[in-house]
C-alpha cells in the first residue's frame, strides 16, 4: 500500500507506454475506435446511417464536453472580475450579418461541372478536372456563403430569411451597449458565450474536428485601441496555460501568428493555439485582434453609437476586441489524443485515458466487490455520498480486475472498492488510474481526501 | 446583530410585501422592467430594433439560465444513478423526422387572405374574418410545418433538405441501442440531454415563455411497459418536487392532466407542471407516458430493432417511455415572477428578487467601504477566494445602502461588505437579503459560513 501523497494522478503524456506517439494516424485509430467503444461520440442518427460528419455525444462524451465547457467558464468567467457572460440567440436578426460582413464574405468559391452536374470548392481543383468525371467544362468559381439559410415565419420570402449563426462572436458586439449599460462596466473588459455555431462547410472531416455544427467557446475582450498589442499577447500566454493547466504536454502544443494573406477579414492579427494531430498542426483556437471592426460596422449599419465615452480623459473611443475564440469539440478531441496510452499492469496490457480530473466523464467510480447485500447497499451508500460533489459510476459485474481496466479506459482517475471487510472496518481501497497504486482509508475520509487531490491538480 | 443561523434566505413567497400577486399582470411588467433594466434578457440584436419574440440573456440572465440547467442536471443526472446524459445535434438525419411523425403531423392550419395576401392561423380566426382586412374570403387552411428547414451542402435540393430539431426527445431515441450497448443498461433508466430546440410558431409572445428558439431539459425515462402508470406518476411527484425545493411556492404550482383531445400525436397520458402566469395557468413542463410509440416508428423506419432483451425472464420487448420534458426559460421565468418582491427596509420601499441560492445569478457580493488602498486590495482578495466556490459580483460604487439594494434587486443572497475595521481585526460584516440581518464574521470563516448556509437551503 502505498503512501495517500503519492496517489496523485499524473499529467497526461505522450506515449508514455506502448501507444502509437502523438500525431501518429495509428493513435488516432485508436482513440476514435475508442470514442465508439465506450460511449463517447457517436455517428449521429446511426440507426439511419448517420449523415455526413455529424456526431451525437453519447454518456461519456456528453459529460466530458461538458467538463471542458465548464473549465473554461470557470477560467474566463467564474474566477475573473473582468468578464461577464452572455447567452444569445442562434437566429437573430439578419441585419447583423450583413453588417459583420458575413453576407459578403463568408464564402467559399464552388464551381459545377457542366457535364456530371456535380458541384466543387474551386479552390480544391487545382488542376481544373471534375473529380468526378474528368471533364475540363466547369463553370467560373462563384462565391458560396457558408452560413445556413432558414425562413421565420408563415412566409417563404426574402423577408423571412434568417441564418444559423456561424459564430457567437456578433452576439458580444450588438449586446455590447447593453452590457455596458446595465453591468457599469468599462474597457478593458470582456463579454463571454459558450454556444453552438454552424458553418456550412463543404468539406468537413477528420473526425469531430471540422463539422457544420460545432460549440464554441468566445471571449471578446474589449481595450482602449493603444493596448490591444500588449492584451493580445496576454491572452495568447493565458489560453496556452489553460491547455496545459489541464494537462495537454507543452510538446503538443504551439503559438503560431497567422500569414496576411490567412488573416479574417476582420482581423488584423491572430495567433492559433494548435495541437498536433495526426494531419499535422492544427487549431484549437483563434485569438484574433479585431481592432474595432466589428463595432464600427455595426455603429455605421444601425446608427446607435457604439464608442465608450471614458469621463475621466474625457475621451470617445471604439474599444479594439481581442477574441479568443475555442472550439470545444475539438478541445475534447485534443484532450483526448493527449491523454490516450498503452501500457502494462501486471503483465498485461492495458488502455488508459491519462484525463486531468477535472476533464474525466468520471471522477470516482465505486466498485463493490460483490452483488450480494448488505454489501452492496453498503457500495451504493458511499457511490450516493461521492455524488453529491461528482460524477460516480457504479459497476458490479465481473471481475474487480476487469472493472479497473474498464474505468481505466474511460479516464476515471479513482476507483474506490468496498468489500467484505469495510462491514467490519468502515474503510475502503481507493485506487489510483495512473500509479495503480492503492490505499485504504476510512470511508467517511473519502470525500476529504479526493477533494484534496483534486485541488491540487 | 442577529444570530448567525438565523441568516438563513427565506423561500420565496408570493408577494410578501406590497408587490402585485401572483398572477397580476402589474407583477409580470415590474419583472420584464427588472429583466431589462438589470441585464437579465435584452431583445435580440436590439440595436437593429430586434426580431419579433427573440431574446438575448444578458450577463444576469445567462448565469441564471445556467444555475437553472444546473440544478436541473444535478437533480436529473449526477445524483442518480439510473440516468446518463447525452448531446445530440441540431441538425440529424432528416429520417429522424420522418419517422417520428412530425413531418406529417407537427403542424399548424394555416389559411392565406385572398384579398390582403396576409396569412394566418386557422383556429385564431374564429369569425372566420382576416383580422387585417376584415375580408371573409379566406383560403381553406392547409397544414404549416413547425419545423425550421435548411439546406446542407453546396446544393439547394430536396436531398439536402434538413431540420432544426423541434425537440431534444429524438436524439434520446435514435441512440439508445448505442448508449444500452456501451453504457450496459436496462430498464428502468434514462437518457437525459439539455440543448437548444426550435420551433416556427406563427404567434410567439409572452416574452420569453413561448418563443421561436428555446433551450429544453428533457429525460427519456425507459420502462417495462407494465410498469409505465407507476414511473409516470413517480416522475409527477419528483418534478413537481423539484420547483418547489428550488423555492416555488406550492400555490402557484399545479398538475394537470391533459384530455384526451389535446394530447400530443404519441403520448398516451400527459400531466403538465403549471405555474400561474398573468394569462392564467401555464405549462413549465410537460411529463408524458409516450408508450412505445417512437421506438416503435425508429424500429420500422430503421430495419433496427430496438427491442430490449430480458436476460433473466428471457422476455423481448419495447420499453415504454415516460419524458419529463421542462423548458429552461420558462422555468428562468417562473423563478423570477414567484421570488419578486416588494417590502420596505428602514422606512424605504425596496424591490427585492427572492431566489434560491443555487438559482441567484450571484450568490454573494463584496462591498469594500472604500474605493482606497489598502483596503480595496482586501476587499479584492476576499473577493477572489470566494470566486473559487461562487460567482461572486465586485461592487464599490455609491453608498453602501444602495449597493445593498442593488443585490437585493438581481437577488444575490448574501453581502460581504469590507470596511477599515477588516484591516485591524480580519474580520467583515454579512448580510443576507430577506431579512436583512448583518453579522460579523473573521474573513477566513466566510467559506464555511456560506457553504453551511447554502447547503442548508
């Protein structure tokens, strides 16, 4: 038994053991298999053959996405004094992206085939041949707007239309005044949302990384025009710790500052956090300087004015908007590849999700060592306190070796067994994800003692 | 200075003090006045003079809507341990909607006016008269689909067509044998999930009750089909439990039974939790015996069988489905109207929001004495060792009593005010808003103090 300070869960690595290394496409096999497996993502609607890269979060992805969401809140929102939050509608009036300038230029350059009829993004042609067919004969590329059109009420009209957001960023901006309004607030300050967005991509892939339907998480940070450099760089520096705070290894992770010619229309900087996926480096997030883009077209589009007045210089200004801006599926995604590992326990090998407890499905699973009562009421008993601060499982069948190599798996990072002997003496075995190593300890402790090393990881 | 565990929050009660009654219209306003004024819920892009019965949740309002879903997830899935949860998309398999029958029934009847070319609801022109024109040369009516309809891909044909979701239910269905499957499950247990629906309602209104785009909680709870009477009227008795341990006032809560004629196209019994509005009665949520209805319709759509295989009586069957499904912004709403109140503190008129701790936007609130060092600094640290365990609001403008007012009016339970005695003697004064009672407590003691308090409620 070992030492309960030693029972730390440790960070995630790559390939620790046997695993294919990070980035290797064998790694990423495994963990997408895995997601299936055990209940993470699912093809969504599958019983009817799914549709095109659209995934459903089955129990344990469900309560993962949820745990990033929720790290993230309590980073940008919760924990800080100079955000507050909001919560707007995905369909909005569409005067809003006509001023944002996503009706223009949120588009990709699609092109038909005259002789098959099919239809491509011109900018994946590059030999001007129809995938398709092979016919040369295609039409001049004309712009394709990559937000999703709908109709509000009785009347199919140009009137009626109305789009799927295809971010929660505008919501910050034509809240803004508002905000300020009924929170008191003044630059530097920011607006948060965490919400779903769609993006009628024409070639989504590569798992949940690129698909139309995606959750986003976006903080529109709003300074005085002469500081937006110097918060620009803060919030690079604070978004890369908070990836690795909860456990991704520097080694998969880098700043990269965007070419001009990548840059949004908006944007007069951005760096991406990227990871290392198996395709190579890709993003996680955009942290963009959009200067005072966005609230000058909506000042020019509405004629509500939009600046701050600062009483004290006396000063009128459009704030500048640094926008860090998350996507949460692929964040699960990346939490994911980081923490997948193989290795061996007792002669035997073994997978094992490296999770940061916070980001775990489950923090504690409850393993009774018998179906039979009054142990098992016993087992239930403890499960019932334990959820009262986190998630718990519950498993009673086959064998306790089994139930380890199962939690394992899904990343829970204690097991706490209740056998025969905690009748006797009130204890249980709490046993750890990464170390397995194991300690016994009065059952009325347990709470104490994994809120404990929870807090400090 | 009061006992401090007489500082308990008061439950809600329906007009303790001079505020309009449950039920009165003049109730309703003072609360959409509230909302606004505080930052609870704007209009949509207001800014572009807003899209009819479309709301933003403001920095108030998202963290209200937020505890709500909270509570509800807490109650609904962490503390049980026969529920799991998951996320499905927005936009699915439009099969999904073939097969559930809405496409052919989820609609309303609409007629067109031959001689304005308004259109309109069948059953709200009971004269048969245009309320436009007042002309009686109406067109037959004819069914309007409720379903939002897109197009995914680069091309706009019938093949592309997809839905918004009109209810969360369905991603529960079509994945159960995924989640049974990795999950290991059996009825009786159930499938919850939180997330946006929409529905094309040709008369929204009553602000955020009946709206186009809406957040649901539902549960899909699986049952052998002898046993779905009784877990129908177990899921009654728990929900209608829920709102009333949350603060709800057992008066202005009701269950009604629906009649026959009025039930949903797949539900054989449904009991609504009604909340009094100012129009009357209205539905929080509805709890519905779905039979087996929809595994049913997937079954035979999919080639599928959903079937649940009893092992142990070697039975074969359908689970019938009971669905407590609530709306979150309704229930945001019921919330706000029952814990508005009106009373006077020290001879001054007060507009107090009596909510649940778990509920409030804030739980606490610290208000140093002064805006100077080195108090402030204190008054900011306190501030932030709070934010570890709360949302906590920052407020040094003004007197304190009208800071004291301000809490009480977006009801945050508990004020920490710092003051220069804090520096000598470590110590800073609480005030709980019902009662308006202070108490003195050492600093680091306030943690405790505050987690015994809302653990009590």
């Amino acid at each position: 038994m070992a030492d309960p300070a030693s029972l730390e869960p440790s960070s995630p690595r790559p390939a620790a053991g046997a695993a294919p290394a990070a980035g290797d496409p064998a790694r990423f096999d495994a963990v997408v298999n895995l997601c299936k497996r055990r209940g993470f993502v699912f093809p969504s609607a599958e019983i009817y053959g799914g549709i095109r890269s659209t995934y459903d979060y089955g129990p344990l992805g469900a309560q993962m996405l949820r745990n990033v969401k929720e790290a993230w809140w309590q980073a940008m929102v919760q924990q800080r004094d100079d955000v507050v939050p909001i919560d707007a509608a995905i369909l909005t009036n569409p005067k809003v992206w006509e001023a944002s300038g996503h009706l223009a230029t949120f588009t990709d350059p699609l092109v038909d085939c005259r002789n098959c009829h099919e239809r491509w993004r011109a900018d994946q042609l590059p030999d001007g041949t129809c995938p398709n067919c092979g016919s040369h004969d295609l039409t001049e590329a004309r712009p394709f707007n990559l937000m999703f059109k709908t109709f509000v009420g009785p009347v199919e009209d140009e009137a009626a239309v109305a789009y799927l957001r295809p971010e929660t960023a505008q919501g910050m901006f034509v809240n803004l005044v508002n905000v300020v309004t009924t929170m008191r607030r003044r630059p530097p300050f920011g607006i948060a949302q965490i919400g779903r967005a769609f993006r009628n991509e024409i070639t989504p892939g590569n798992f949940v990384f690129r698909t139309r339907e995606f959750e986003m998480m976006e903080l529109e940070f709003f300074v005085p025009p002469g500081e937006a450099g110097r918060w620009h760089e803060y919030w690079c520096g604070e978004r890369l710790a908070w990836y690795r705070r909860l456990g991704i290894p520097g080694e998969l992770l880098r700043l990269r500052q965007h070419e001009p010619a990548e840059l949004s229309h908006y944007s007069a900087a951005t760096t991406d956090v990227e990871f290392v996926f198996p395709w190579g480096w890709g993003e996680l997030e955009g942290i963009a300087n959009r200067t005072d883009y966005d609230l000058r077209a909506h000042s020019e589009a509405s004629g509500v004015r939009l600046e701050y007045f600062d009483q004290a210089s006396g000063e009128r200004y459009l704030p500048y908007v640094i926008e860090p801006a998350a996507g949460a599926t692929r964040t699960m995604m990346a939490f994911l590849l980081a923490g997948y590992d193989e290795d061996e326990v007792g002669g035997e090998p073994r997978v094992v999700l490296r999770l940061h407890p916070r980001i775990a499905p489950f923090q504690v699973a409850v393993l009774p060592l018998s179906k039979k009562e009054p142990l098992a009421a016993r087992a239930r008993e403890v499960a019932g306190s334990l959820r009262r601060h986190w998630m718990c499982d519950y498993d009673d069948t086959q064998s306790i070796g089994r139930r380890y190599r199962r939690q394992d798996e899904i990343g829970t990072p204690y097991c706490v067994t209740v056998d025969f002997e905690s009748l006797e003496d009130g204890a249980a075995t709490v046993r750890e994800r990464d170390s397995t190593e194991q300690v016994r300890l009065p059952i009325e402790a347990l709470v104490g003692y994994l809120e404990e090393r929870f807090e400090s990881t």
